[in-house]
C-alpha cells in the first residue's frame, strides 16, 4: 500500500512537473555537450515559431543571429571555465518567418551529466521600447544642452540626474561626473545659497517658483526657474549679471542713468500715458532732426508714418511684455526710414511711461534687397535671373486673358563665342551688358525679359493677335542687334537666333513653353542664324531623334562601329592620284550608314570629338601603312582635326604616338584644321603647329574661303596647303572673273610656298579650269567618291 502510494504520487509529481514546464510562457530547453537541443517545451512555438520537435537534433547556433555567435561560443567556454550559471543574457535569435526575436537567456551548465538546462523569455517588445526611451532621452539630452539656460536635474533624494555643460561650467564641474551625486556634494555652496531655500520649498510643495539671487562663488545674479515633478526637480537658470547691473544703476543714479540715455547708439524715446514725449535722447536728435526741446511738444504718432497704436498693444505692455516692431519712422524734413523699435512700458513715481528703443534699419533693408537682388537677378547685366524668369512668366499664364497668347521667345547669340575667344572675357561681358540694353530698350514695360547664362536670353510677352505679334517682336529684337556695337575700338555685329513659342497653342506650362522655344531657337540657328522661328511639333521630333543619336553615339567607337572611307587627291598635272582624305562613317547597328553631317555636330558638342578624332588619325596612319607596304608605293593621307582637338593639350603627343605606332613616313601625314581653330587662341596655335611641323608632317587649312578668309595669319603658321571650298573656286563677280580670281590666288599662294588643292571638283569643265589655273591638286566626285578600303585597294591594285 504505500508502495503504491509512493509510485502514484511520483506519478502526479512527474505529471504536475511535465504540465509546469509545458505551461511555462518561458522557453525551457535541454542542450547538450554538443550544442544540439534534447528538449524544449511548448513555449518554443510561441517565441521562435518552431515545434518542439521541430527542433530537436539541431544546434543552437543556427537560430542565433550571425553577430551573437561569438558571444556564445565565449558564454560556452565560460560555462565549462567554472562560471555555470548566466543569467538574463539578451540576444537576438531568428524567428520561423524570418523576422528576429529578442530574448533574455538565463543557462546553467552540469558537468555531471554534460548538460545544459536554459530558459528564455521574449523580450523584444521591451527590448524596442527601451531603445525608444533611450533615442528619446538623446534627443532630450541633445535639446537641453542646445538651450541659452543652464540645466540640472535631482531626484526625490536629491541626487544629480542630468545636467547640461553650461550649468558644469558654471560651478566648475564636469557634468558627467555629477551624475548619480548628492546636488550639495556636487554645489557644496549652495548651504549658504537662498536658492536651496527656494529648490526645498519647490520639492515641498510641489509649486513651480522663479526668483533672482546672488551666486557668491562666481559673483554673478542669476535668474533660476524650478519645476518640481514626481521624479524630483528641473533646474533652468542663467546669468542676468548685466540686467541687474543696468537696473541697480538706473536706480542708484539718474544722472548716470541719462549718461547711458545721452550715449546709447540707438534712439531712445520716452512718452507718457497720452504719448507725449518727454524725454529723447542725443541719438533720436541727430536721427529725427529734431532738438531735445522741440521733441518735448510732440507726440509719439508725430515721427510714425500711419502706425496704429492699438488697444492689443496697450494691453501687451500693461502686462509687462516687451514688444518688438516694425515701423517706418518720419524726420521733421518729411523723410521717411524703417525702423526696429523695442517698447516697454514702466513706472515712475507712480506714473506710467513707454519706452521705446529706435533703430534705423535702412542698411540692413539695403543688404537684405541686395541679396534678394543677387539671388534673382544677373549679377552682370542687371536682368532677371532664370529664377525669377519662371515666377514671372507663370504671372504672365495666369493673368492672361481667354483667347490671347503669351509668347516665349529663346535668343542665343550668334558670334559671341567668336567674340570671347577674339577680344577676351571682359569685353564679351561689355557686349552682353549693351545687348541686354538693346534687348531692354525695345520691349514693352509688361514684357518680361531674362538672361539664363552665357549669351542666352528668354523674353516673354502678351501678343493678343498671336503669332503675327509674336513675329513682330521677333523682328524688333533682331533689328535691334544689327547695328554695329563697339569693342576695343573695333565695330562688331552681332546677330542672333530666336526660338518663339506660344501659349496655350505649344504647351500650358512655363517649362512646356520653354522647351519648344528652345527647340525652335536651334532650328533657327540650323537655318543659317540671325532669323526666328516659331515652334512646330515635328521640331519636337527631330530634337529627340538627335538626342536618340547622341545616346548611340556615345558606346559606337567602343562597339567598333566605325570605319573610314577614302577619297582620291589627284595631282591636276599628271592626272595621277598621290593621296587621300580619310573620312569616317559611322555604320549604326539599326540605322545603317550615318551622315558625317548628322553626327560628327553632336560629337564636337559632347566632346566625343576628342576621342573619335583620335582613333581616326591611328587608324587611318595604320591603314596607310599597309596600303603603302601591299603596293611598294608612297601615299599621302589627309586627316581633318577638330578645333577641340586642337585645343587638347596632349594633340602633338597623340601624333607623334600615331606615327610611330603606325611607321608610316611624317611626310605622307596631312593634318587638315579649319580657319576658325586656327585663329582661336593664335599664339597657342602657332606654338603647338610648329611642334607638329618639326615632327615632319604637313599642315593644311581646309575649307579656305568660307571662314575669316585672311592671309595675314598664313604667314603665322607653318601652313603647307590650301583647300579650297567649292563655293570659293566657282563665285561670280562683277569686277573679276572667277577664273582670274582664283589665278591670282593660286600665283599668291604659290609665292607663299603654299600648294592650293581644290574640294568639291565635280565636272570636267572645272578640271580644265583648274589646271589652267595652275592648282596643284583636286578631289571630288568627279575623279571618285569617298571609298570604303576595299574599293580603294581596287583603285590602287588597277593603277598599279
């Protein structure tokens, strides 16, 4: 029988201990020596989200978080160290679904049976609300040490719990180190202090006070405001050293006080309870004009310009406030200033006084214009910038009556940059500073008109007939730009291109309109400058096919999408070809053959000039040499440079590593530069052609004739060859014959040293014409076009 009752009871005893671990809200596990779970309870779906069973057999460790890993594998050396017990451990372990779940573990480690017992508990949401305590008490922390006040704060025992660095600094102590402190440890003066009388009686009675004392160690007042809460006491104070300095001396002596009165650098004026004056000191009489007496028979309205006393104000200042307001002050000459003006009111001998403290602001208000004038206007030439552009226009949107129009109008200059790199920066600017005049001198009061930036110009008008009005401005701003402008004593004229755009009928919006007027701006610079155009929709769409091919651009050289093409040099005496131009085609994957005249504009814009011209000198070095070698002959090779290439600094490096990559002889290497990349920066250009013509190649000016067409600078440069343009060799003239004409230049030219070879060469009749002329060479489509290499071996294979 008591067997039996022992063993039943054991029974109920192992069942109570089964259903108390299983019920338990904790996770309790069994681990062994390996790391690897025995046993958990039922708690472990509630916290990890796992089955029990689910995680039997599996280590520990690969639901830990990856950083907490080594804290663990330290806690396990430890364990089996001797340190058997660690309790309210916190970590971070993966949940089921992914998200990761804080719990503080308590482990107990048995040697004897090389096991560990642990429970853990969920604490993630109390995990998250202390690190929101703890980001709200630096966020605390960070504000009161960026108030004026010095701060501390004591509990209920009175022991030091925050204080900021001004109130450490103002009993010499390190704010830090008080923490946790007795506060009369920490500010042993304060036994003999009235302050600790006021803290007391605060914690007390649980009243917020403030009141001024005397701080004997530092020998400075101070105004302090106490806050007593459940948690003990907020301390805000500061030094009012200064403020009681000047009360005590206005009370100790009114002769003192009218010293400070008479020499304050502001105005002070002092009315009674009407508003009469009776009293202004030095300053208010030099600024107003007035003498002391004559102050003394007005009233406060008579040197205001319409401000209202107000009943409101009144009152503010009966309860002791301190207003601080704006008024535009009146002189006894009628002028008028702005003013800042401090009023209080006080009391004297039982009367009532208003003070208040003038300051002439005309300065600051002229700064503070100035720089509202210098954030939305050119600093250059006065116009508005693209900032106040826009709020203007939208005004013009918005108030612009049903059935009219509001035209945007774009205007580049056309020569300016040949202006800038001819005279020099600082008289470009004299140029946008006198077309601005211009520009400003023929639109009307309402128009709005802006500079965006370098020679780029935005006008905006109302134009009630619409684009007949909108011409008719285009054509007074053009008008306006053709009358010479003198620069460093020279006459320039400048023209311009103009894009116009037109509301509602090419956008609703200030940016709608700005582009299309943009867009058509450039189609008006494409037909040949100095007219207008307005915007039309396909406009839009050949600006983005443009943009279309600057996007393919820019990856065809490293895709290998080039290739050069030849045209033949013929010698006009035997009739036998002796060089070549190398032109470079661009065969695009999806639009086949490009025009050079599609793309090669786009490259100098975006600067992809630079390195498409440098892979068409190597490569067309390297094809000539090979030509060379497969036929045993000398062939001369052309190769244009772009005016960017030349501004390179690295050019004449970037030949002399062509040639000698390629072996090709310095002498069959032609380098053709156009006359405006000449003439852009001459000295530099002299200096580095020179470099070129000591390497041994031969310099060209291509196009000759439809630049600046002046000979002085050939004798500047080491010029070698003239071409000369189509149009040049074929132009009629009353007083010459073309023929003559161009006999005169070629026996010039010659006389320079200069061989002369003619482009665009397309019939007999010119050949002849040519030859007669004594030209030296010619090339066009009437000897051939432009060949790709095979076809050119063809030729050179036939002449051979």
């Amino acid at each position: 029988m008591n067997d039996k009752t022992t063993t039943a009871d054991l029974a109920r005893l192992a069942e109570e201990n089964t259903a108390l671990i299983e019920n338990s809200l904790d996770l309790i596990a069994l681990i062994d020596a390996e790391g690897r779970f025995q046993r958990l309870n039922a708690a472990t779906y509630d916290i990890l989200g796992y089955l029990p069973e689910e995680l039997v057999g599996r280590r520990y460790c690969e639901l830990l978080v990856e950083e907490e890993r080594p804290l663990f594998e330290v806690l396990r050396a430890n364990l089996r160290a001797g340190v058997s017990i660690r309790r309210n451990l916190h970590s971070r372990w993966k949940h089921m679904d992914g998200r990761t779940v804080v719990m503080s573990i308590s482990v107990r480690w048995c040697a004897l049976n090389q096991v560990t017992y642990a429970t853990a508990r969920d604490v993630t949401e109390q995990h998250a609300a202390r690190q929101a305590l703890d980001k709200s008490q630096q966020q605390l922390q960070v504000m009161l040490e960026s108030i004026g006040d010095a701060f501390f704060a004591v509990d209920r025992n009175w022991r030091v719990t925050y204080a900021n660095r001004k109130a450490g600094n103002f009993v010499n102590v390190d704010p830090g180190s008080a923490i946790g402190k007795n506060l009369l440890e920490v500010a042993p003066d304060l036994h003999s202090s009235p302050s600790l009388g006021y803290y007391r009686r605060a914690m007390e009675t649980g009243e917020a006070c403030t009141f001024e004392t005397y701080w004997e160690p530092s020998g400075a007042w101070v105004e302090a405001r106490a806050y007593p809460s459940e948690e003990g006491l907020s301390v805000y104070f500061h030094d009012i050293s200064f403020k009681r300095q000047a009360e005590q001396a206005l009370r100790k002596s009114e002769q003192r006080f009218r010293n400070l009165f008479q020499q304050a650098a502001d105005s002070i004026v002092i009315a009674d309870r009407e508003l009469r004056i009776v009293a202004a000191n030095g300053r208010a009489c030099s600024v107003f004009g007035y003498t002391e007496e004559e102050f003394l028979g007005l009233r406060a309205p008579d040197i205001d310009s319409d401000f209202s006393y107000t009943a409101e104000l009144g009152a503010a200042l009966q309860d002791g406030q301190t207003r601080l307001l704006r008024i535009t002050k009146r002189r006894k000459d009628g002028s008028t200033f702005p003013a800042d003006v401090h009023i209080s009111r006080f009391e004297d001998g039982g009367k009532a006084f208003y003070q208040a403290i003038i300051r002439d602001v005309t300065e600051r208000e002229e700064t503070q214009n100035r720089l509202r004038e210098l954030a939305t206007h050119d600093t250059l030439t006065g116009l508005p910038n693209r900032a106040l552009l826009g709020e203007r226009v939208q005004r013009l949107l918005d108030t612009c009556p049903r059935g009219t129009t509001v035209a945007a109008m774009f205007l580049d200059l056309d020569r300016f940059k040949e202006v800038n790199d001819s005279f020099g920066h600082e008289f470009g600017d004299i140029l946008l500073c006198e077309v601005a005049a211009r520009l400003r001198a023929v639109i009307r009061p309402n128009d709005v008109i802006a500079r965006l930036g370098g020679d780029e110009f935005v006008i905006a008008a109302h134009c009630p007939s619409g684009q007949a009005a909108a011409g008719r401005i285009g054509e007074k701003l053009l008008d306006v730009l053709t009358s010479p402008i003198t620069i460093a004593g020279q006459d320039v004229i400048i023209g311009a291109s103009i894009g116009i755009s037109l509301f509602p009928l090419d956008g609703n919006s200030k940016e709608q309109l700005f582009q299309a007027a943009d867009t058509a701006m450039y189609r008006a610079k494409a037909a040949g400058r100095n007219r207008y155009r307005f915007f039309e929709p396909e406009m839009a769409f050949a600006t983005r096919e443009r943009m279309a091919l600057e996007t393919s651009l820019r990856p065809a050289l490293a895709r290998g999408e080039f290739e050069l093409h030849y045209q033949p040099r013929i010698d006009l005496r035997s009739m036998a070809m002796v060089g070549m131009e190398a032109l470079i085609r661009w065969n695009h994957p999806e639009r086949g053959m490009v025009s050079p005249a599609q793309f090669i504009p786009i490259a100098e814009e975006t600067g992809l000039i630079a390195p498409i011209g440098r892979w068409v000198l190597t490569e067309a070095c390297l094809q000539t040499r090979r030509l060379m070698t497969e036929f045993g002959r000398e062939i001369c090779v052309s190769v244009n440079v772009s005016a960017r290439q030349l501004a390179h600094a690295t050019f004449v490096g970037e030949v002399r590593e062509a040639l000698q990559e390629s072996g090709i002889p310095p002498h069959c290497l032609e380098l053709e530069l156009t006359e405006s990349a000449l003439i852009a920066d001459i000295e530099r250009t002299a200096l580095m052609l020179r470099e070129l013509h000591g390497l041994g190649v031969k310099l060209a000016v291509d196009d000759f004739g439809t630049g600046y067409s002046g000979l002085a600078y050939l004798r500047s440069f080491p010029i070698d060859v003239l071409k000369l343009d189509r149009s040049f060799v074929l132009q009629e003239d009353e007083r010459i014959s073309a023929f003559d004409f161009v006999k005169a230049f070629v026996d010039m030219a010659h006389a320079l040293k200069l061989a002369v070879v003619a482009e665009g060469v397309e019939t007999a009749e010119v050949v002849e014409f040519l030859r007669a002329a004594d030209c030296d060479e010619a090339q066009g489509y009437h000897f051939a076009k432009p060949l790709p290499l095979a076809a050119l071996r063809e030729r050179l294979a036939a002449e051979k």
